[in-house]
C-alpha cells in the first residue's frame, strides 16, 4: 500500500474514531430521538465527514487518479508490438 | 396521439418509485417490491436490446416533448425521492422500536406494522435502487437553469453526492476522455474502484472550485458561500431523519447502505458512458468520446442519457431530442452492462472487442498513440 | 402565467456584428443551435455553459439565460452585458457582438 493512501486511511480513521467517542461519551446513543439531539448528531456528523473528505484530498492529491498504475505490463516487447491498436 | 405517447413514454422511472414507496409503506414482503422491480427492469432490457427508436420530430421537424411537462416531472421527482426516504425512515423506526406485527387499513392500503431484519434489508436495498435513479433527474437538471439546477443540487443531496452537479457540468463536459476528468474511467480500472475515485474526484474538484472562487472574492473558505460545504448540508435533512429513526448503528447504517447503492449506481453509468476512451487535450469533445446505451427501453428508463454521444456533443439538447449519432454503441442497454460491470474479468473481456473496433474505427493517430502510452 | 400554454410561433431576429449576419430564432431556440444550423461559424466548444468559449455581448435586445452565467463570465462581463449563447434564447430582437473568426 502507497505511504500516502496508508497515512489517509490512518487519518481518517483516528478522526472519525475520535468523533464515534466522543458521540458515545455524551451518550448521543441514547438521546437520539429527541429532535435537538438529532439535529446536533447530524451535524457532527455531516462536520465530520467533510474533514475525512479534506484529509482524504490534501494527502493524497491527484495521485488517486493517475491513469499511469494501469499501464499494462508485457512480458515482452514483441507481446507489446504483437498486440492489436 | 404521438404527442402523447412520447411524453408518457419516459414516465417508467417515476410510475415505478411510486410503487416502491408504496411497497415499502405496505411493509412485510411488499418492501422487496423495489428489488423486484429492478429486476424485472433488467429483464426487459435485456429482451429488447435489439431495438433501437430514433429521437421523434413532427414533419414540420418540431419535437413532440412538451417541455413544460417533462420539467414538471422531473421538479416532482425530488418529492418522490424525499418520500422514498421518508418510507424507509418509518420502517427504520418500527424496527429499532420492535413495533408489533399487525395489520391496518390505511388510506385504500393494506399496512403490515412492524419489520423483521431480512426485511429491513430488503427495504433498503429498494430504497437505494431507486434513489440511485435519481441521478437521470439530478444529471438533466444540472444542465439547467437556476431553479433546474438548484433542484438538480438536492436530488444529489439525497445520495450525499451534491458536488456532481458541479462537477458534471464544469469538469466532465470539459475533460470528458482525458485523465483530469475523474469521472472517466480508464482501460483496465473495475466499477467498484471508479466508484470510489470518481465520487472522490468529483469532489475534489467541487472543493478547488470553491476554493479559488471564495479566494478571488476575498471570502472564507468556511463560510455558507461555499457552495461544497452547502451541498453537504442539503444532505442534512437526510441525516437528521434517519438518525432520528434509527440511531447511530441501525438508522446511520442504513442511510450510508442507501448512499452506497445510489453512489455505485451513479458511478457505474459514469463508467460505462465513457469506460477507456481517449481524447487528447485540448481537441474538441466528439460523439466517438461516448458509448452510447440506446436499446428501447434503456433509452425511455434512463431518459435518454443513454445517447452519451449526442449529448457531449449537443449538451444544450432537451434529452427527447437527442437521438442516435452512430457514435461508439455497444449494442445493448444499460441494466444488461451494469450486471456485466459487476464481474470485472467478465467485463474486461466483453469490452476487449469493442474497444479494439474504437481503436481502428474511431480514434484518431494521436488518440492511438495516447493508449500507446499507456501500454494497451 | 398561462403563456406557457400558448404556442411559442414568435419569431426574433438576431443581428450579429460585426459581420452583419442576421439569423432568425423562434421564441425559446437555442442561439448557438440555430446559428451553427445556419451555418454560422460561431465558436464554441462545450455547449453546456462550462467554458465560455462561446461568450458574446448583447449590444441590443434580452435573452433568457438558461443557466447562472456567473459560474463562468466575471460580474464585470455580465454588467457589460456579456451571455453565453449555448445556454441562451431570445427574448426580444437581438444586435450582438461576436468575433466569428
């Protein structure tokens, strides 16, 4: 696996983890049926996953959508003539 | 007569929403009724996918489509796709609260309360089937006025997928076949992973948008004139409801299950549209730049966004009057490719023919020597 | 309101400077549609309103934006009267301003 896609999935896995904590910590788990808890549970969450998308877009850039990773790769230069355009 | 036949014709998608809704409001088996219809969806397609219609002029060369209904339609399908959610929030909410089994009469309709898990999950996999469709309405409508274009941004917003409605329009349009659009697929990536990197890279670009446009302004990047951080939350509603329903393990799951299934199903018409062509930079886009999807049924479900080619080209064209270029086609409708999509190995090696009649029919020395670059 | 209903047979006509052809549009068409149906080198490149290639100035007359221009044209250009004609249709005769070469 890239370093950066490692370091992303790391990232994004701490923040939300963090987020899922602290959601259990305020027992949002239980309050969520009263309206203002919901509204506010969303929010985190729609917060959240904006910053997961922001982390996922500066670590790992334009890398992601490369064509160059799906250059085929021939066991020989006459397989790679021989092949039809 | 005509008139009218061509204008109810693109009314499958949302006759057949309805009756999901009300599949799901029914409950017991009924909420696979979705799933169902998909299938069957897929059946017709494929038994038709001879048959090909050209778009439909009058002898004066006017279109038979009344824009005024057509619009209206697609206007009211965002109310079909909000009740959709509103359905399967009402039986996230029977089945976290272990409503009781019963029967009741309701407004002409038999009601069964109460939901077992399998059932749950057949509810929301219908529900996401069908909210997956929206995107024929969100993907029209970008192409639109303020007000078409405002409702296309909240169809997205029901999948989480706000940004395309930028993106589509400001980045695919222009990059269509070329690697700075993430939205086209290049030879040898499956469906599952363009999925991933399309929705991302939309979104990405959404995020530069806004950026540099909130930059040259002089304004915050967090601000509510950020138009990325705005499409986030027109998905708001969405969370609210279903967290409200369902909690943060059966309510969450199912809305990211439901976001997952519209996602891929928005993708994979992404993939298969443009699936490993090239362009080179700069060079006009042409109809040899799409696949077109246009057997009968495909063309009147998907309304018409299976003419991929007429439509990069014409793309100020009303959807029932794009019609068939003679561009790259191949030759059968979208359900039947969406289940060759899903097996990667299969699909690699039903495109291997089509693409090597695009490389010696329809790409041109440079677009050649491009796919050379990249070893195919 | 119930405009809509009625059949849309108006005709405009569109002036174009500096080359001094004129087209002909129905209520609604779009302009670069028609003037490239009409052989008009007009130039142009997306037709969905994301480049601006196809920008003129409308000297004379309304159009009727079939998108928000601001995405692409500056404020600058709007004040002056700046449109895109592949998400335009008249709305009043029109003169505009266009470099056909």
């Amino acid at each position: 696996m890239r370093q950066s896609t490692f370091l992303a999935l790391l990232l994004v896995s701490l923040w939300t983890s963090l987020i899922a904590f602290a959601l259990y910590s305020f027992d949002a788990h239980l309050h969520y049926r009263e309206l203002t808890w919901a509204i506010s549970i969303g929010l985190v969450l729609i917060i959240t996953h904006m910053v997961n998308m922001t982390i996922y877009f500066k670590v790992r850039g334009n890398k992601p959508y490369s064509w160059n990773k799906y250059k085929k790769q021939f066991d020989s230069l006459k397989e790679f003539s021989e092949r039809k355009i | 007569m005509k008139k009218l036949f061509v204008n109810m014709r693109y009314l499958i998608v949302p006759a057949m929403s309805v009756i999901t809704i009300l599949g799901l409001l029914s409950g017991g088996n009924y909420v696979w009724t979705g799933v169902i219809l998909f299938g069957l969806c897929a059946v017709i397609d494929t038994a038709t996918k001879n048959i090909h219609l050209r778009a439909d002029f009058d002898e004066n060369g006017n279109s038979y489509g009344i824009k005024f209904f057509q619009y209206g339609v697609m206007y009211l399908m965002l109310v079909v796709f909000i009740a959709l959610q509103l359905a399967l929030a009402w039986k996230i909410y029977q089945y976290v609260n272990v409503t009781p089994f019963n029967v009741v009469n309701a407004y002409g309709l038999t009601i069964q309360n109460g939901i077992t898990t399998t059932n749950l999950i057949g509810a929301v996999i219908s529900a996401g089937l069908w909210a997956g469709i929206g995107i024929i309405y969100g993907h029209e409508l970008s192409h639109n006025k303020k007000e078409g274009f405002f409702i296309s941004r909240l169809i997205m917003s029901l999948s989480g997928a706000s940004h395309f409605t930028y993106a589509h329009v400001y980045q695919h349009h222009l990059d269509l076949a070329h690697e700075d659009d993430p939205a086209t697929a290049p030879r040898g990536r499956n469906v599952y992973m363009h999925t991933w990197l399309s929705h991302a890279g939309q979104g990405k670009f959404s995020f530069e948008l806004e950026k540099s446009r909130l930059k040259r302004q002089g304004k915050s990047f967090l601000s509510l004139d950020n138009r990325w951080i705005l499409g986030y939350l027109y998905s708001l509603p969405s969370i609210i409801l279903f967290v409200w329903a369902g909690g943060l393990f059966v309510g969450l799951l199912a809305l990211l299950t439901l976001w997952l299934i519209a996602n891929f199903e928005l993708e994979a018409l992404n993939y298969m549209g443009h699936y490993g062509l090239i362009r080179e930079k700069g060079k006009p886009v042409e109809y040899r730049h799409s696949w077109d999807n246009d057997s009968v049924f495909t063309d009147w479900f998907f309304i018409a966004i299976g003419r991929q080619a007429d439509h990069h080209v014409r793309g100020e064209t009303y959807f029932w009057e794009l019609d068939d270029v003679k561009g790259p086609n191949y030759g059968i409708g979208y359900f039947s490719l969406f289940l060759i999509t899903l097996i990667p190995p299969l699909f690699r090696s039903y495109m291997k023919k089509h693409l090597d009649n695009w490389d010696s029919k329809y790409a041109t020395e440079e677009e050649r020597k491009i796919a050379k670059q990249y070893g195919y | 309101m119930f405009n809509i209903f009625k059949k849309k047979d108006l005709k405009f006509n569109v002036k174009l400077e500096p080359s001094n052809k004129e087209i002909v549009l129905k209520a609604g068409e779009n302009l670069l549609t028609v003037a490239l149906a009409q052989g008009i080198k007009w130039p142009h490149k997306c037709r969905v309103g994301s480049c601006g290639t196809c920008k003129c100035k409308v000297l004379e007359g309304e159009v009727k934006p079939e998108i928000d221009f601001g995405n692409v044209l500056s404020p600058e250009q709007i004040k002056q009267g700046f449109v895109l004609a592949c998400k335009s249709s008249p709305k009043t005769d029109l003169k505009i301003l266009i470099d056909l070469k």
